[in-house]
C-alpha cells in the first residue's frame, strides 16, 4: 500500500503550518523527515495517519492494505503513551481485543512481538518498571502487532540515551530487514535520518514547505558508521538545516 | 575552606510520603492523654470537657444497652443508601461532563449553582417532596454527595494525558473502549481522591438530616444529649461520628492501594 500527500497545506488558525506538501510513500521503504523545530513535521504525521484533516489537499491511499493487518497506519509515539495501569502483554492486547483477538490467539501474537522486540522476560512488567528504551521498545511490539502497512514514527528515539538509541536503531534495521514495512519516521536526528531511510525530505522553517527530497542508495543492511557516502550526505543535510536556521534567526532580527 | 573531605550534604529527603504506622494511633492517643490528664488535674472543667474515661463509659453502655446498634445500624443504611446514589449518579453524571461538550456546556453552571447551596437549608423542601421518613434523609445525602463528585469527576476526565487517548484513536479503538479502557482508569485516581470528600459531607449530612424528624440515629443522639447538656453523651455520639469518617476515609485507602497498584 502506497500513500501519496497532493498538495498539502494546513494551518492552526491563522498561522500556516505546512504549505503544499507533495510526497510519495511507496510501500515497503522508509521516508525520514527532517526540518528545524516547530516547522510541522508532528503535524504532517498526523495529517498522514488521519488524526487530523489537512485544510487543503489531500492524503491518499493508494492500494489496499496486506491482508492480516489490522491497523493499516500505525504510530510509534515520543513518549510512547503505554498505559500505566496496563501490563506490557495488556499494553499489546489492549490493540488487540477491539479486533476481536483474546485469549490464545492474542498470546500467540503478543509473543512473536515481544520476542522480535527481545522483550520476552518482561511480559506482566508494569510500564513504570522499564526503562525508556524498554518502554519505547514495547510501544515498537504494539505496533509489530497489529500487522501495519505503514509505520509513522515520530521521534521516538528522542527521549531516550545515545546508547540505548543506537542500539534500537540496529534492532529497527533487523525488523526492517526482517519484514520490511513502510514508515514514515520524523526526527531530529540526522544520523538517524541518514542510517535508517530510503529517501530523506527535508522541510524548510515554518511554513514547512518541501526543500529537498534526497533518495539513499545504500541498502540499509550495508550502512556502516563511517561510510564516506552516508558522511557526505549528513554534511549536505547539516548545511541545509543550518541553512534554515540562520534563515529562521534572521527573520527574528527583522521583526 | 579547610582542605579535609567532607561527605556532600544530604538534600534530597522528604516530598514523598511513606506509610508510617501507628502515628495517626499516636496522635489520637496522646491528644486523649491530654485532656484525660487535663479534666483530672483540674485545669480543664468538666463543664468544658468531658472526661474520655466518662465518655468511654457512656459509649459502653449505650452498647450494652444495645441502643448503639440500632443508633448505628440506622445512620449506616441512610447514609450507605443517600451516598451510593449520590455518587453513582455523580460519576455518571461527572464523566459525562467530561466527555460530551453539550452536556459540559448545560450542567457545568447548574452544578455550579447547586454546589454552594446549604443542602440542610433544603431539608423542608425535601420533607416535602419525599415525605418526614427515610425518603427525605436518602435525598438530602445523595445531593450532598452528588455535587462533590461530579465537581472531581470531571476534573479527573478532563486530567487524562490527551496522548493516550489520541494513542487509542491511532489505533482504530472504538469510542466505548476508549472511555471504559483509557479515560476511566485514567479518571480513577481523581475519582477516588474526590470520594473522600463527598463521604465526609455524606456524614455530615447524615447528621443534619436525623437531626430533624428522627427517633433514631447518631445524629438524633447527638441532639437529644445536646438539649440536655449532656456532654458525655454528645462526645460519645461525635467519636462514633469520627469512627465512621475514620472507617470511610480507610476503605478508600484500601481500595486506592488495590485499584493503583500500578502508580508509582
Ligand atoms: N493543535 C495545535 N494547535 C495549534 N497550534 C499547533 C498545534 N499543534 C502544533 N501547533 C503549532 O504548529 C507548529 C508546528 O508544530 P509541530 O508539532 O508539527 O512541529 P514539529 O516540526 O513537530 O516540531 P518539533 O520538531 O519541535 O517536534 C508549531 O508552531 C506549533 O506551535
Ligand atoms: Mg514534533
């Protein structure tokens, strides 16, 4: 399954948030959005997974989804939004049970996703008893769970250590290639934009409007640190991102 | 600054409270010393205080006599009766606030004109509506209690983090899971900390309401023994009365220590 954005605009009340936004998910391939703070790359994920309509423009499905999914577009969020007073086997049923899933039919599933998450000693733990990286990797199974054709992902390695990220960011790539699914995955983190994506765009200051859409030959599998063609690339999108910035500072001088 | 090491001082207790037991007992028992030692020495007049010994002896009595049972049996079902309506409703009617804009919009300044009205001040009213029996003592605890509670509930609603309920959405749940399985549970801790208050009054009221028009009850002992001057039996009536606050404040501890488990 597909998405495509045609023209997409939006705007909180009379500030404009994104301005014609034209892009293509393809199926199977990771999109990384990168863009300075407050440019809207949250807001296009929402507009993305239907959680809020764009004022102009449109999202599109194109195709539908694989069959056994049940949540076709699927959010990993920042702050993983687990349910306290829910187990990390009921923070997974909880997605479930509306489908009609229970009992040994939801076990099954719900550990396969922990196991793929390596999350397999922690099945009754509260969220309250995990660390983050371990939160974020239970919010990682939820998703696993309900089969999505399309994984949105906003920052979510951004509450968590540089360690604890690497490492999640290695455990995303063996999920990846182990069943590669679509995502759309905003961030912050350049690195992460260059290691994990099959094509990058880079948004421009508020109004986010679409700057660059960069597409990364490498497979993801054959990405090392140090790689002078991935270092170039993060080079080229620091500046661009600087770029933006200084741009951003100087319109507050001019006010 | 001399150059010898010292150990960081320690910045970080308090702020988090811990179970200590028997400290409540202690209180209570050293405040009883106080004014047992107090009335027997002398600079307390019996006319101001009575004596605890004496009260407990009143107290022993009275359950010997059996009349504390009939006393009590009869304030618990009132007050058990008008507070489990008035907080069933209050939750209902609470979370319903919380959830739809409409009824926000409708009740919000209703309740807000009830809450500050003395209930007792409508004890005739209620006479009239449910007759001198138990029918008006039910009412008048139940709206005493129902204010309260649908003033926390909804409160307690409008607190759950938007992000789980927004995590529900982008999961396909349907409304009914969202609210039984995310708003409520989310809501709890609120609602429980708000039932405290509304039983406080519930007992407050229970009282006003035997005070009028009862034979019997905790409230109607304490009134009878108040014309009197009977201090003894006053103060007996007003511990059962804390008794009870002490009991109801207890079994919401007890159900917030099972229901939150899972709170930090
Ligand atoms: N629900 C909302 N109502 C009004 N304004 C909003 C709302 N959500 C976001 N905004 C505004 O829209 C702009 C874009 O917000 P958004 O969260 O999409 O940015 P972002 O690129 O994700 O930022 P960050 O990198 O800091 O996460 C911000 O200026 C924000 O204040
Ligand atoms: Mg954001």
């Amino acid at each position: 399954m597909d998405l495509t954005l045609d023209r997409v605009t939006h705007r909180y009340g009379d500030m404009p948030v994104l301005k014609d936004i034209s892009l293509r998910i393809p199926a199977g391939r990771i999109l990384c959005v990168i863009g300075p703070s407050g440019c809207g790359k949250s807001t296009l994920l929402r507009l993305i997974g239907g959680l809020e309509r764009p004022d102009e423009g449109q999202v599109l499905q194109l195709g539908t989804p694989p069959p056994g999914c049940l949540n076709p577009l699927t959010y990993v969020f920042q702050d993983f939004a687990l349910l306290p007073w829910r187990s990390v086997a009921g923070n997974i049923s909880l997605v479930l049970e509306d489908h009609g899933i229970r009992g040994p039919a939801a076990e099954t599933i719900i550990d396969d996703v922990l196991a793929r998450t390596k999350l397999n000693d922690f099945h009754n733990a509260l969220p309250r008893q995990l660390s983050g990286g371990m939160k974020q990797r239970v919010a990682i199974a939820r998703a696993l769970a309900v089969n999505p054709a399309v994984m949105l992902l906003d920052e979510p390695l951004s509450a968590l250590d540089a360690q604890t990220r690497e490492l999640l960011m290695e455990d995303l790539v063996a999920l990846w290639e182990r069943a590669p699914f679509t995502g759309v995955y905003v961030t912050h983190n350049l690195a992460e934009a260059v290691r994990l994506g099959h094509s990058i765009a880079v948004l421009s200051r508020r109004p986010g409007q679409l700057r660059e859409l960069i597409d990364v030959d490498v497979p993801l599998a054959d990405r090392q640190p140090g790689d002078p063609q991935l270092e170039a690339l993060q080079a080229r999108l620091w500046q661009l991102m600087k770029d933006e910035a200084m741009a951003a500072d100087q319109e507050l001088l001019d006010v | 600054m001399s150059d010898a090491a010292r150990p960081v001082p320690f910045r970080g207790g308090g702020f988090r409270p811990v179970a200590k037991r028997g400290a409540g007992l202690a209180v209570f028992v050293a405040l009883l010393a106080l004014m047992e030692w107090g009335t027997r020495v002398g600079w307390i007049s019996n006319l101001t205080l009575p004596r605890p010994s004496d009260v407990a002896t009143t107290l022993i009595d009275l359950a010997r006599s059996g009349l504390l049972w009939t006393h009590l049996s009869l304030s618990l079902s009132r007050l058990l009766a008008g507070s489990v309506l008035g907080i069933t409703t209050g939750i209902g009617v609470g979370v319903a606030i919380g959830l739809f804009s409409y009824v926000r919009a409708g009740l919000i300044p209703l309740v807000a004109a009830l809450f500050p009205i003395p209930k007792i001040a409508l004890l005739p009213l209620f006479v009239i509506w449910f007759g001198i029996d138990e029918g008006s003592k039910y009412a008048l605890i139940a709206l005493g209690t129902f204010t309260p509670t649908v003033v926390s509930t909804y409160g307690a609603v409008d607190n759950v983090d938007r992000t789980l309920i927004r995590m529900g959405q982008s999961f396909g749940l349907s409304w009914a899971s969202i609210v039984r399985k995310i708003v409520l549970p989310g809501a709890l801790p609120g609602i429980l900390s708000g039932l405290r208050v509304s039983i406080a009054i519930g007992i407050i009221l229970l009282v006003a309401a035997e005070m009028l028009g009862a034979e019997y009850g905790i409230g109607a002992y304490i009134l009878q023994a108040g014309s009197l001057y009977d201090l003894e039996r006053l103060f007996a009536g007003v511990v059962i009365l804390s008794a009870l606050g002490v009991l109801s404040s207890w079994l919401i501890g007890l159900a917030e220590k099972r229901l939150l488990r899972w709170r930090v």
